[in-house]
C-alpha cells in the first residue's frame, strides 16, 4: 500500500489520487500468504493486518473479493463468464492459442494457474504505466457483472482483457479465479470477523457485536466497512431490516423426551419438523422476497408462495420465517423434501408449480412493521405471529402444543411423525431468536437413538474414489465429513458407496466436478486420502446402522481412546441437501454426544470394539 509521496515516486499521476490505495499486487500477496497456511490463528494474524492497512472506503471490496465474490449472495449478482470465455480473455492478452491454454488448464486442473503461466510472457508494462489498484480491478469486474442485453458477453470479454492486460501473472492467477468463481481460500466467514476483531476491536474476544451485526445482515463488507469508518459502537444501530436475510437460529440434537425437558427445564413449546425448504419472506406491501437456508434469493421460484404471502400475512411490514413442503393437493399428503427440487429449475416454473404443489407452515416472526422482535422471547414472537397470519389451505402456522412432561412430548411425538413429519423442534418459550447460533435454546427431536442409529446426518462429500465394474471411469465412493464449528473444519466420519443409482452418479460426477481440487482443501482434516479431493461444498444425507469407535477417521478423534468415529454400513438416502451449506452439516460435537448416549445405553461390561 502506498501513500501519495510514494506513489509520486514513481511517476504516477497526483490527480487520480483521492486518499490511500492499495495496490492490487500487495492484496494478492496477502491472497498468496492466505493459501499457503491452514492455521486458523495465523490467517486471522494476516487478515488482522490486511485490515489495519486498509482504505476505510475500500474495505468492503477487500472483504467481498476474499469471500470470491464481489456481493453478498442475497444480492444475486455474478460476473458471469464462463471459462471458455475467460480462456479467450486469456488468449486474447497473450497470444497464446485456445488450444494450449485448455491443455495447462488440464494440467494445473485450474485456469487461474494456466492464466499465470502464459502471461509469464505478456510484454510487460512500461515504467510509467500505473500498477492496478484493489478498486480499479473491483470496480472494472463489477461493471462486467452489471453488464446485460445484446452484445454483453462481448463487453465482457473486453472488460477482462483489459484488466488482464494490465495485471502481472500473479495477478492475473486472482483474477482468473475471481471470475470463474474458484478463489478458494479456506478462510471462513468466521475467521474474516475474527479479523475484523482483532484489527478494530483489540482481540476476537470482542468480537460479539461484530458477530451480532454480521448475522442480522449477512454482508461481511457492509459490517467491515462501517468498523473502519465509524468504530465498532456503530454496530449498534444495526437493525433487522427488509431485503438483508437473517442468518438463522439453528437447533442442537437431543436423543430422547426425557433428555430434552431437562435440558430445558419447565414448560416447552413442541413444533412439527418438516421435510421441507425453510424460508425466511421479507414483505414489504406487494413486494415479497424470499431467501433460503442458505440465504440466496429464491424468490423465483416459488411464485405461489409470493402470492400466498401477499394474501395471508397480514402486516404491510414483515420478516416471518416458515417451511416450504411439497404437497399432494388431492390427499392433503405432504411430500418429501426431494419433490421440491423440481421447484429450482430456472425454466418451466408453472409447469413446476403444476406438478408440485406447496404449502407454507410459518414458526417465527423476526420484523413486525418497524418492531425488530429478535430480541423478544419465543413465546411473544409465536403469539404475534398467530395474529398476523391468515390460515388457509396453502398457509399455515406451524402445530404447536405447550407441553412439561417427557410423556407429553413423546406423544406428540407419535402424532407428528404419524402426520407425515421428521419428528419436533422443541423451544425454549423464554429464548430470544440467536441469529446465526446452534444452541441448546432450540433442540431437534427425531426418534430415540438405541444401540443403533435411527436418525439420518447430513454430511460434507469431501473426495471420491474411482469406481470399479459398472462403475469404472465414475466415482464410485465419496469421502464423506461433519462440521467441526469450533475449529471450523471438516472432520473426516464415512465412506459412502451405496444407495447411489446410475442416474445418482452421473449426476454426481458433473455436480462434484466444478469443486475438483488438486490437493486437500486447508479446512479439511482427513487420514485418508482420497483419489480426488473436493472443495467441501455439497452436502448429502446418509443413513447408517450405528456410530462406532475407528482409528482411520477424525471426527471426535481422541476423545473415546485413540480413535475417531465413524459410521457403520452407511446409505445414501437419494436426499442431496441443496438448502444446506457445508457449515450446515452435522456437526462433530452432534456426533460424538450421540455415540456417548448409544455407549451410555451399552453395558460397560460390553466394550465397544474398534473397526
């Protein structure tokens, strides 16, 4: 980063200077230092850095371009370029052939790294030429994505060889990378506000406003930039608002009744769990937008829900939170969570709705008129929300029954899965809605775990296996991991080969192949190696006799003797989990709570066997 005298020195313009700059070859340098470290401290220790030297009005372009995005997801505005495209860029600055770049893509199994190498030859800049900035290459890019209508691709396409032209080959490797949407730098969301704490705050043990802000926002940039420019006091007029999704409260596993009320204490409040599409819809008069689990506009999809919205929720003003489930109209019976995929297709969304018809079951009120509710107790939250909701065939409020007993909330229970659902949410009625938490406040309820493992788990695929017989040439077994939040990781738990058809496993191979890497990816810890690793991106639900002791795997590794956990004769159900992102999987803490309930049901007089 450079100061106007500096930057006189060597012969740039003083005109096209509005404060401080940072070159775009010192960010990359800092990308580089982020690739070659998996050690969460000491990525926090470089953001840190990074931060402190940054431009307060360029911050939130930092922030977005180290997420490989230049917006946040709810906005839905990518750069658009395919590689093919990306490749004639590429082409175009270095003469180089079509042809030979496809084969260094093939090589380095990444266009970035084929960018490098053929720019290694680009003449370079003269002496006086202007090295590119943080903001020329943001604002260059972002024009590429605004870029729409006849002739856009080709605009595209001069926008990148522009800056292409203008960038070093290490540059350039970013750039690439950028724009086909593989700038993976292992750094989590957590870890950048980890950052942002130790830069602005003193120490990530101050981090809890910072947290706050970015879970009722979900825009990184937006929470960084207001840090560097107005101080961390300024998070405090942060507000639930319409359009920014709220990270959503997310519930912990328990194995029976009994367990939970005491966890609880007192009296609860027991919902259905859905097999469906949670929601979270944002009002505001006739204009509705939803987002899913994952935060991403999916208003498009899902033009009955839109309507029923309009209809049914009664508030000019509102963020209410539900559950979307495919229905059969004929029968009233609900379907499984896979029929809604039919809904995410970009084409054909009335013919869609025609073959799968939804109903919307709504749990929580988040925004009512100008009132942010998150700070209220569930048990107001829930009484507004009943107000404020006309039921009808295709709206509802989720079924609740207030209950204090274990025998209470097993019956319910019976009743529940008996209506077609996966079991019961079960609330604290005292609880305040912690956006972004996993927390004992709310608590899933599915079946009683024996000495087998009744519940299903939904796991990160994170390397394949080449297949053999009928399936040589394709993958034929995954690597699957939980989600270590804790140390934000990818734990290593099962291989998976079953359950799969034919269909399941081309549409797999095209799937995973866009998150193919070279190596193991810097969050994944992992004894076994894989023939090939994967970004940890998509997440699948598995079935599995029981969770038992073995060396090989790491999840929860040495905690029970020295070995991990895994899972015996697991199944893939045919469920891929679109609504969940990697940070979404079971977690290795759910693991391992629910092997120590299965040993503590076990006579101790029994040991466990390892595998």
């Amino acid at each position: 980063m450079f100061f106007l005298n500096e930057r006189l020195k060597l012969g740039l313009r003083p005109n096209d200077i509005n404060g401080v700059y940072m070159f775009f070859k010192d960010f990359t340098d800092v990308l580089s230092a982020l690739l070659k470290t998996t050690k969460r401290i000491e990525m926090t220790n470089i953001l840190a850095n990074l931060f402190r030297k940054s431009e307060s009005n360029n911050i939130d372009k930092i922030v977005y371009i180290i997420q490989g995005k230049l917006y946040p997801d709810y906005i839905g505005l990518k750069i658009g370029l395919a590689e093919k495209l990306v490749a004639k860029a590429i082409s175009n600055v270095s003469g180089t052939s079509l042809e030979n770049i496809e084969q260094l893509t093939f090589k380095f199994g990444d266009i970035g790294s084929a960018a490098e190498q053929v720019l290694q030859k680009k003449p370079q800049t003269t002496l006086f030429s202007e090295p590119l900035t943080v903001e020329k290459v943001y604002n260059s890019l972002n024009q590429a994505a605004k870029t729409e209508g006849r002739g856009g691709q080709e605009t595209k396409l001069n926008i990148l060889s522009g800056i292409l032209g203008e960038s070093t080959p290490n540059e350039s490797k970013f750039i690439v990378r950028l724009v086909v949407g593989t700038l993976r730098l292992g750094v989590a969301d957590y870890t950048i506000l980890d950052g942002l704490s130790e830069a602005f705050t003193g120490g990530k043990e101050n981090r809890d406003p910072i947290e706050r802000a970015y879970n009722i926002t979900n825009n990184l940039g937006l929470v960084a930039k207001t840090l560097a420019q107005d101080g961390v006091d300024a998070l405090k007029n942060f507000h639930v608002s319409i359009g920014k999704p709220i990270r959503p409260m997310l519930a912990e596993r328990l194995s029976t009744a009994q367990d939970v009320i005491e966890k609880i204490g007192g009296e609860v409040s027991a919902e259905y769990k859905l097999d469906g599409e949670r929601v979270q819809i944002h009002k505001e008069g006739s204009k509705i937008i939803l987002f899913s689990r994952r935060l991403e506009n999916i208003t498009n999809h899902f033009p009955d829900v839109i309507k029923n919205a309009i209809d049914y929720i009664i508030p000019s003003k509102a963020i209410v939170e539900g559950e979307i489930v495919a229905v059969n109209t004929d029968t009233g019976e609900l379907r499984p969570f896979q029929e809604l995929m039919h809904r995410k297709r970009k084409y054909e969304v009335e013919k869609a709705m025609e073959m799968t018809p939804t109903m919307i079951f709504l749990f929580d009120i988040l925004l009512l008129e100008s009132d942010d509710l998150t700070q209220k107790p569930y048990s107001m939250r829930r009484n507004l929300l009943e107000k404020n909701v006309k039921e009808s065939t295709s709206i509802k409020v989720m079924p609740r029954l207030m209950v204090s007993t274990s025998r209470e909330l097993e019956i319910f229970m019976n009743q529940a899965i008996s209506d077609g659902c996966e079991g019961l949410v079960v609330k604290d009625p005292n609880s305040t809605y912690r956006a972004g938490a996993r927390e004992f406040s709310w608590i899933k309820l599915k079946r009683e775990y024996r000495s087998e493992l009744a519940d299903t788990l939904d796991l990160v695929i994170i390397g394949a296996f080449y297949g053999k017989g009928k399936r040589t040439g394709k993958y034929g077994t995954y690597l699957l991991a939980a989600y270590d939040k804790e140390k934000d990781i990818f734990e290593s738990i099962s291989k998976v080969g079953t359950g799969f058809t034919d269909e399941d496993l081309e549409k797999f191979q095209v799937l995973l192949d866009q998150y193919k890497l070279s190596h193991k990816h810097s969050r994944v810890n992992s004894k076994i190696n894989p023939d090939i690793w994967f970004l940890p991106q998509i997440v699948i639900e598995v079935a599995a006799s029981e969770i038992t002791l073995s060396p090989i795997y790491t999840v929860g590794y040495g905690v029970f003797k020295d070995a991990g956990l895994a899972l015996r004769f697991p199944k893939f159900t045919g469920k891929i989990r679109d609504d969940k992102g990697p940070e979404d999987a079971t977690t290795v803490n759910e693991v391992t709570e629910l092997y120590k309930r299965k040993i503590s049901k076990i006579s101790t007089n029994s040991p466990e066997t390892i595998n």
